[in-house]
C-alpha cells in the first residue's frame, strides 16, 4: 500500500460519522546514532515516498460500494504509497507545549480533542485557475482516467458493480471546471486493497459539493429526500445502477449550470486557503493513477545507508506548513523528495514555489509521472497551484538545488534515518541560507545544550536557533507512536552578539 493508500482504502462510509477523541500514546524517540529498525527494513530513498504500513480499521467499515475492509491477516501491500493512516476525518494536534523537554520515558496515554490542520487563509494568493474556466485547450489535457486504472493497468481485477452483467459498461464525472469529463467503469475490485472508482465517485461529488457550492445552493445536493448525493447513496445501497447513473447525471447537470453563471468562480474567488480534506482528495486522485499501479518498482532499499525509507503523512506536513507560516510568496524546498508528494502537497495546499530532489531513479520516474497529473488534476478542478520543480540527482551536489536553499523560506529535512556524514554535510549548507530561513528536520541540527564559545566559534550550528515540536500518533510511517520535530531558523544575532562580546 502506498502514500495515499489510507484514504482509497478505506472507502467512503454510508453512515454519518461520531465526533472522535485521538488517543495518543508518547515515547522517547529512537536514539540520534541509530535509526529504528522499522525504519531501516522499508524501501526507499532519502526520504522515499514508497509504502508505508497499514492500519486496520473498524471490522463494520462500509466503502460505499459496500465491500467491508479485510482482517490485517488477509490484506496484501498495494500499489499506493502506505502512510499511517488517519482517515480523513481525524486530525492532527501538534503539542507547542514543553518547548525543548525530552519526551516523557514512561508510555503515557493522552485525549486531545481535534483541532484544524489546514494553513492560515493567505489573502495574497489566487486559488481559482482562469484557464481551468476558459476550456481553452482542454481537450487536450493528458489525463490519466479512472477507467485506465482498471480496464488497462489491472485488468481482471474489477468485477462489474451492479448485477452480473458479463461487460462493464463507464459513466463520465464532470469537475467544477470547463474541462472535459472523467471516465470511470461502473466496477468494484475483486481485492479490498485495489482502487475502488465507486467511491472515487462519491468523494468526488462530496468534496466539489462542500467547497464550490455557495450555502444557498446546496438543497438540490444535501436534501435529506431527493437531494443528489442522498440518491446517489441510495442507489448504492440498493444495487440499483439507474438510479445511481441518474444520480451522477444530475450532478453533472447541476455543477455545469453553476460554472456557467459564475457561481463557483465566484465562490472560489472568495476562498483564500484550500482545506485538508480537499487536497488531500487530490493528491489521493493522483497518486492511484500513477504511483500505485507501479509501486512494485519501489521496492529496493539499502540497510545502513542514507537510501531508507522513512514517510511524513499529509496531515502532519500540513500542520509543518502552518508552524512556519509558509505563504504563496514562499519558496519550500524538500531535500530527499521521494516520490514528489510533499512538493505537490506545497505547491496545491499554499500555492508557493516547490522544489524537490531525489536520487533514487525510480522514484524520479514516478514522481515526474505525478507532477504531470498534478498539473491536470489541477485545471480539472479548477486550482492554480504554485511551480513545482523535480530534481533528480544528490541535493549536495545539483547545482539548481544549491542556488535555490539560497532564497529558500522553509526547508524540509526528513532525517530521521540520515547517516551522521550526512547531517553533518547538510550544515555546510546552512551557511548560504537567507536569514529567517526555517529547517523543519526530524533529528535537531544542534546538540542539547550547545552554547556560542570561542572554541566553536566557527561552527555553522551557531547560526540557528532550535526549537522543539511534539507530533502525536499516525504521523509517521515507521511508527505508531508521537515524537519530536525540529524546527531550526538561520538567525545570526546571537553570533553577532557574542563576537561583539569579545570585541
């Protein structure tokens, strides 16, 4: 299973979900010298966006489909990247307090209500796309449709969704833009962890429905009688292909009328930051169609080395964004950038300018695969994202790379696995960064209790200062349990300050 993999999985629950409370468990992270033996058993790269591990969910959990999730026992890796799974409707707490303090020893088990993940509104950015809106050149958007992934990248592996029917037959999904329609099969997947276009469906028309539909519009969606998405259930439930057919033609009907006369544009205008839930049903949109029918060719990892895999989730990348207040205007940088679903989470999710390197040459085939996507799944809904840029090779040495931290605002860093060589020659680098820039890395840069002296007064660690974060449980692939994060900003005051001491 694969980075997205928790969301398609899971499916699309028929009944209403209950508030939750997140229990939280909390240990000492593993020791800087020795990265944790989960870590170093799973593929990857420098930070390699493979396959992390999955979370079974609850035994009753419908997909809307209606298949129920296999026992653990029963399920196999597939092709999507395998984050630690929060399911879309849990959220991340990141703990600002204890600032600096080591994680407790003991194994200690806290409620935290859930709070948003989502960045600040930034006024400064424009959301709407106004070529998506204008249709020129649509038709010629190199889309990889839902029915490719299963009628040509697995075939055999879906069986018709209603009756026996001995063909399966497609249905078209229009998106809030003037971009040609999606073609789906009307299938079900014969295996619980394949790609389920029924569901596919529903979020689709869950999420279009939330964000680009003005309050006053919503009845002909959300009537509790003959609203659209309550027949399109209902159809479900029933195994009744004509209403659902008749569901989803309704819907495109209705979506094309309101981009007609303006009321989504006008309705995205007026939105300033994009929620979790909605680029994250992106990114899921684009990494199935991509990574996941290839995830196999990610599977090589060396032991020991600086190419371990080791994967952030969405939500906690999302929660990174807010901490350093990445803005549109800003450039984010990912150094180990895997398969590029974190420059692409920037790039959607703030809009700024993202740049990603990798080594690995398999993930840079995928990753070259999701950025063209990306750039699709954008115009099909309508969002201008930030330029992302995809580096392959070692961001030591690439050239662009090196130019690029210069002006760089946030810097992400996942290290946990990173050899002590490496973190070493990645400070060299800090030298060159702009005043203010902010190293988000999961083991600090700078040793517990340094302190400015003469002895060290050339050391590139006295130019930042460090301050700790706690993230909670389901935030990381190699681990089920919270931890810390740094976050590391160039300021040379205090150097200033102290070779003026001795002035």
């Amino acid at each position: 299973m694969g980075f997205f993999d928790h969301l398609q999985r899971g499916g699309f629950s028929l009944q209403p979900k209950k508030p939750q409370i997140r229990q939280v468990v909390q240990s000492r992270p593993a020791p800087p010298s020795r990265p944790s033996p989960q870590v170093a058993n799973k593929p990857s790269s420098r930070n390699l966006s493979a396959e992390p591990r999955k979370k079974t969910r609850d035994s009753a959990s419908r997909s809307a489909s209606g298949d129920r999730d296999l026992p653990p026992s029963k399920r196999r890796l597939t092709p999507l990247r395998n984050r630690k799974r929060p399911t879309p409707e849990q959220r991340l707490s990141s703990d600002d307090d204890d600032e600096g303090s080591d994680t407790d020893t003991s194994l200690e088990v806290r409620k935290r209500a859930r709070t948003g993940d989502s960045a600040e509104p930034d006024y400064g950015r424009r959301l709407r796309s106004v070529k998506a809106f204008s249709g020129d050149d649509a038709k010629s958007l190199p889309i990889v449709h839902a029915a490719e992934i299963t009628s040509v990248q697995k075939p055999g592996k879906f069986k018709p969704a209603f009756g026996n029917a001995d063909q399966t037959s497609e249905i078209l999904l229009q998106y809030p833009s003037a971009t040609p329609k999606e073609r789906y099969e009307v299938v079900v997947p014969r295996d619980n962890d394949e790609f389920k276009p029924l569901d596919d469906i529903v979020q689709v028309i869950e999420t279009i429905t939330q964000e680009y539909v003005h309050e006053d519009e919503l009845d002909e969606f959300n009537n509790e009688s003959t609203g659209i998405k309550r027949r399109l259930r209902r159809g479900l439930a029933r195994g009744d292909e004509s209403e659902f057919r008749q569901s989803v033609t309704d819907y495109n009907q209705a979506i094309e009328r309101l981009r007609e006369s303006g009321s989504i544009a006008k309705k995205l205008d007026a939105t300033h930051r994009l929620s979790l839930p909605h680029v994250e049903r992106i990114l899921t949109q684009i990494y199935s169609r991509t990574v996941s029918p290839r995830v196999e060719s990610l599977r090589q990892y060396e032991n020991g080395s600086d190419n371990v895999y080791g994967e952030l989730l969405p939500r906690f990348i999302s929660s990174i964004f807010k901490e350093t207040g990445l803005k549109s205007n800003h450039v984010f940088v990912d150094l180990g950038s895997g398969v590029g679903n974190v420059v692409l989470q920037a790039a959607l999710e703030i809009g700024c300018e993202s740049w990603g390197c990798e080594m690995m040459q398999n993930a840079c085939d995928l990753a070259e695969l999701q950025q063209s996507e990306f750039k699709t799944r954008c115009r099909l809904w309508g969002i201008a994202p930030g330029k992302t840029h995809l580096v392959r090779g070692d961001f030591l040495k690439e050239q662009s790379i090196i130019d690029v931290l210069k002006r760089a605002d946030v810097v992400l860093i996942n290290n946990q696995a990173f050899t002590p060589q490496l973190n070493n020659e990645l400070i060299n680098h800090f030298l060159d960064m702009k005043e203010g820039c902010q190293i988000v890395s999961l083991k600090s840069f700078v040793p517990v209790g340094h302190k400015i002296q003469s002895r060290n007064l050339n050391s590139p660690i006295n130019l930042l200062t460090v301050k700790q974060r706690h993230y909670w449980s389901n935030n990381v692939s190699w681990t089920d349990v919270g931890g810390s994060y740094f976050i590391a900003t160039k300021d040379s005051s205090r150097l200033k300050a102290f070779s003026d001491s001795l002035a």
